[in-house]
C-alpha cells in the first residue's frame, strides 16, 4: 500500500534520509521505530506528501502522493501538532472534514461520539491536550481513511483512552483493511498492535520485517558459565551482548533459537534458560551493534 523506494532527502548540507526504502503492506500495522533524530518524521512527511525527496519514490497504492488530491482524499495523518482551525467547534470541524473527504460518515461520528464523551458545541482549542487527541482521532476515523498515519499518536491520553482509541483502530484495520502506520517511542504499545516493525537509524533502514520474525531471530539467554566458556562464546558473530553478575550471564544471540539451544547445551552450563524478549529489548540489541552503548543497561 505504502512503498518507499531509495529515498534521499537533505536539510542543507544535513542528511536526514539516506536511501531509504519501506514497504508496507495494504491491511496492516506497521510500526516504524528509532532514536530521537532518525528520520521517522521526516520520512512521515514525505509520505503524507508534505515534502518531496531529493532522489527516490514514494507512491500509496501504487501513485505518486505529492500534489495528488486524489490520494490524499484517502490518507489521514494524526501527529502531535494536529491542524485544527482556532474558532471551530468540533461539529464545525466535522463540517469541514465532510467536505475534504469524501468517504466520511456520520453515522460513524455519531456511532464512535459515546467513546469520547466530549461535547461537540466545544471550541477545540479550549480544549485539553489529551482532549484535542481525541478529537483528531474521532474525526479522522469518521473519514473512513484508507490509510491512517500517526506519529506519536498517544501521548496526553489517559491509559483506558489509550487502549479504546486503539481498540477503534484495530477494528477498522480487521474490519474495512484499513492499513496504519504508526511512529511511537511506547515500544510496549507497538508491540501490542503491530504486523510489521522497521528499525530507523541515522536515516536509514536498517531492518524491516514482520514483528514475530523480528523477534523470534534474537534470543536472550540466562546462563551459569566459567570465564573460559563465556570468553568462547563471546567470540561467536551471532552474540549481540554478553554481561554477567557473577558467574550468571544474560546472552542476546541474533540466529536459530534450536542452534543457540545445541550450542548452550555444549558449553555444560549448570544453569540454562532462553527468555523470551520484548520489542524494546531486541530494539535495544539491534542498535547496540551500531554504537549506542547498551553496557549500562539491565537485561
């Protein structure tokens, strides 16, 4: 739905997207994530049409999204700086999202109305932080988008408003294949909703690929080895970390979970257990490879 091809893009002498490419799929959730600075807004912007790379393309069901009304018709953007005009009402804002986009219902902003409790004869600026949040998202899910992006969506939403807002999303994935990106540094609440996870780093795409993949290919063992054992295994190329309290080692192997197993086996640990990682932590060790000091971190 969403194909991001060889994309290049200087601010000045700045580069802030290095050939980037990305591919997400029609139906899905992806979840782009990577440190402050890594291009994920920039790469956003791009693909909401907003700016327009130095080299490569970027298409959303196969057309170009720059200057294109007829896509933009179709995609929705929810950010932390949500546009909204400073005198309107969120009736009147309603207006004026059913007169750009055509697919938005109002059975659907009436039928959603009761998640969000909020009085829609309100001025939105008079508004929470939390409670324009909720407006962006009752309003764009009323359009019906076909694609939904949203960069740090969440934050300013209490927990239950988080997971019903969530909720909305998901629904309209399973039920009309609405296809989402999203961009969060809340690892833990991607991990929930995501298909697919890209990794970002200094503008470039360092992995891209299913969420149950990404983290079935990096495995964490708590293991009880002399030095001599851990001093071997620490030269092994699939070791993303190696630390210890004692004698009791916590191991990040990138690989074959059923090798690792066979290999820890060899080593005649007196203590061995594989456990299961998150998706902060594999984000972690992915990136400790690419000079981010990860030693002070408890694994």
């Amino acid at each position: 739905m969403i194909r991001v091809e060889g994309v290049t893009k200087y601010f000045e002498d700045f580069k802030v997207l290095d050939g980037v490419c990305m591919n997400v799929r029609r139906g899905t959730i992806y979840g782009l994530v990577g440190p402050n600075g890594a291009g994920k807004t920039t790469l956003i912007n791009h693909i909401c049409g907003v700016l327009t790379p130095k080299n490569g393309t970027i298409t959303v069901g196969g057309e170009s999204v720059y200057e294109n009304e007829n896509i933009k018709k179709r995609v929705l953007s929810i950010s932390d700086d949500w546009f909204y005009y400073g005198t309107f009402t969120i009736r009147e804002m309603a207006k004026f999202y059913r007169s750009v986009y055509p697919n938005f219902s109002m059975e659907r902003y009436n039928a959603i109305k009761d998640v969000f409790k909020i009085d829609e004869k309100r001025q939105i600026r008079k508004l929470s932080k939390g409670m324009k949040k909720q407006v962006a998202f009752w309003l764009s899910l009323s359009a019906m988008p076909e694609v939904l992006i949203l960069d740090e969506p969440l934050d300013g939403l209490d927990p239950v408003m988080r997971k019903q807002v969530l909720s909305l999303v998901i629904a309209d994935v399973a039920d009309r294949g609405m296809t989402v990106l999203v961009s969060s540094h809340n690892l833990r609440e991607l991990e929930d909703i995501c298909d697919w996870v890209g990794i970002i780093h200094e503008g470039r795409m360092i992995l891209e690929r299913p969420l149950d993949d990404l983290k079935g290919n990096v495995h964490k063992y708590q293991v009880m080895l002399t030095a001599e054992s851990a001093e071997e295994l620490k030269q092994s190329e699939s070791v993303l970390h190696l630390s210890h309290t004692g004698s009791v080692y916590n191991v990040i192997l990138r690989g074959d979970a059923e090798k690792h197993d066979l290999r820890m086996q060899e080593l005649s640990p007196n203590l061995c257990e594989r456990v299961s990682l998150t998706l902060e932590e594999v984000f972690i060790y992915e990136l400790g490879g690419l000079g981010y000091d990860i030693q002070n971190i408890l694994v």
